[in-house]
C-alpha cells in the first residue's frame, strides 16, 4: 500500500517508520525544520523506556500536490493544525481514503464538507513522545503496554476499505481497535485528557509536580467530569464504558487515584510533549464548551482551564 503521512511529528514518524519497516511504501510530510531534519538525518527514533535508538531513511516531500496518488494518507497533526491541511486534501481528488489521527470533539463534519463522507476515516494512536532536534523521543514498553490504534467510519460501519486498512496497521505491532462509534470514542478520550492537560498547564506542566498538587487534581476531576455530563446530556455514549468510573467514584477516591497515577514514571513519558500540545488541549476544552451550550451542565472547572490556557479556537 503507497501510504502518505501528513505531519512528520512523533505520531507521525512512529507511524511511518513502522509502516515502512512493515513493507509498505511510505512518504512522510513535513516542513521547516522538520524536513530539513529529515533530509539530513533520516528518521531517528529513540525509545524513552529501552534507550533504544534506530535511524533510517524515508520518502519525504513539502507539500501535496492535485494529482499525487496514494492509497491512504493519514493525517497526523494536532486537532488546532488540521484547517490548514483540509485545502491541500480537498485539491487532491486521487487519494480514496484520508484517515484523520487525532482528538476530535468538535466531530467529523468539517472534514466531511471538505472531502465528502465516503473519504474521510477516523482514527486514534495512544503512544506519546517529544521531539529533541532531529530525534524522536516516543514512550513504549514491552508486549503488555503496547500502544492501541483505534480506527472507525464516520457512520459506523465495517467495510471493507476499514478492514484492508486495519490489516496494514496492525503489521506495525499495535493492538488494533474497529470502533463502531468513533465520535463517541475520540468525544470521551478528549473528556478525559484535556482537563488533566488544563490541570497540567496551571501546575507549571510537570506530572510529577500535578501529582503533589491536590488542589488542580480536583480541578481536573471536576473537569472531567462536567465533560462527560455534557456528553451524557447530549446522548452521546461514553466509550469505552469505563469512563463512567470517573462520573460514579466519590470524588475523594478519584483524586486519590489520580494523583497516583499522576506520580507514575509511564505518565511522565505520556506528557512528555504537554507543552506543544497545549493548543490543541486549549482548542479540546473550547470545543467541550461549545458542546455544552445549551445543556444544563454547569462548567466553572472547564471555564477555568480555558481561561488559565489561553484559547486558540475561533471565538
């Protein structure tokens, strides 16, 4: 399969390293620095867990062009970037399949109005990582703890193209998830993760730091929690189920165990790019917001966060 990765960040570079190292045909788009990066270098990776380090080379161009042909680009840039690529993919008319990496809470119509539904496929990849220079950095641990890629149509279904794409991906090595509600899924996964990254910002960006910090662990409680209210308000089903743990559990006991959490070495590689992703984080909870509007969810946690975050989101 000729695949195209659009945003060479961690995700990205993860993402086209294992492919091409699966067999398949891979180009990597990148800019700036980035590219120049590499250009030079190659794609070097390094593994925060093992300290192991791999470098290769790999297909890498500047922009899309009308007429370049691929069987799949996966679209792998923070939620806050993905207006700026929607033009360059809507001018593609050659590609099928355009596979959308990342949170979402907002949902998939803008991508729809660019593209058109049969198109447009949604996905999301728990690894985490930062970039040093030319080096990406990426957080993974043994068999137990691989990483998950959750994949799903806009409308539900399981067809044919998701299961052909499911099998590349899951010849990369991660556990591979068909999601029959993909909206619902990235709605919930953004409910849980941009509150603690709201709490995040406003303890100085250090999970270590958040995990002694009692106070903004229950600011990130109350926000999770109004996140999935407006979700429960709106009909919007929570998955996995679990996440109503975090509505049912006395918030005393939820603190407790998010603060654990927090002090754990494995979290601190998740966040290890807290501070590049807070845009996308801000632009998650103006989303979440929005969502709101109109519930009878009260959000003073949420509003808070926005406000100690800055807004990138179009007012």
């Amino acid at each position: 399969m000729k695949i195209l990765i659009y945003g060479a960040g961690v995700l990205g570079s993860l993402c086209a390293a294992r492919l091409q190292s699966a067999g398949q045909e891979v180009w990597l788009l990148a800019r700036g620095q980035r590219l120049e990066d590499l250009r030079q270098h190659g794609l070097v990776l390094e593994n925060m867990v093992t300290d192991e380090r791999s470098e290769m080379k790999v297909n890498v161009l500047e922009t899309l062009g009308p007429d370049d042909s691929y069987d799949l680009i996966m679209v792998v840039v923070g939620k806050h970037q993905v207006p700026g690529v929607l033009t360059s993919l809507a001018a593609n008319r050659c590609t099928p399949n355009i596979l959308f990496v990342g949170n979402n809470v907002a949902g998939p119509d803008e991508y729809i109005r660019a593209l058109t539904q049969e198109r447009v496929l949604l996905g999301f990849l728990t690894a985490g990582g930062t970039t040093d220079g030319p080096v990406v950095r990426y957080a993974e641990g043994d068999e137990s703890r691989k990483s998950t890629f959750t994949i799903g149509e806009v409308d539900g279904t399981i067809t044919p193209r998701l299961e052909e794409i499911a099998e590349v991906l899951k010849s990369i090595g991660y556990n591979l998830v068909l999601c029959p509600n993909i909206d619902a899924w990235l709605k919930t996964h953004a409910a849980l993760v941009a509150p603690l990254a709201g709490a995040l910002t406003l303890a100085g960006g250090d999970n270590f730091s958040l995990a002694r910090d009692r106070k903004n662990v229950r600011l990130a409680a109350k926000g999770i929690r109004e996140s999935l209210h407006i979700l429960q308000s709106k009909n919007i089903p929570l998955i996995p189920s679990a996440a109503k743990l975090y509505i049912r559990l006395p918030e005393f006991l939820l603190v407790f165990l998010m603060q654990w959490l927090l002090a754990r070495k494995e979290v601190g590689y998740a966040f290890a790019h807290a501070d590049k992703a807070k845009p996308e984080m801000a632009l998650l909870i103006h989303e979440l917001l929005t969502l709101g509007r109109g519930t009878n969810v009260s959000t003073p946690a949420l509003a808070r966060m926005r406000a100690g975050m800055g807004s990138t989101a179009s007012q």
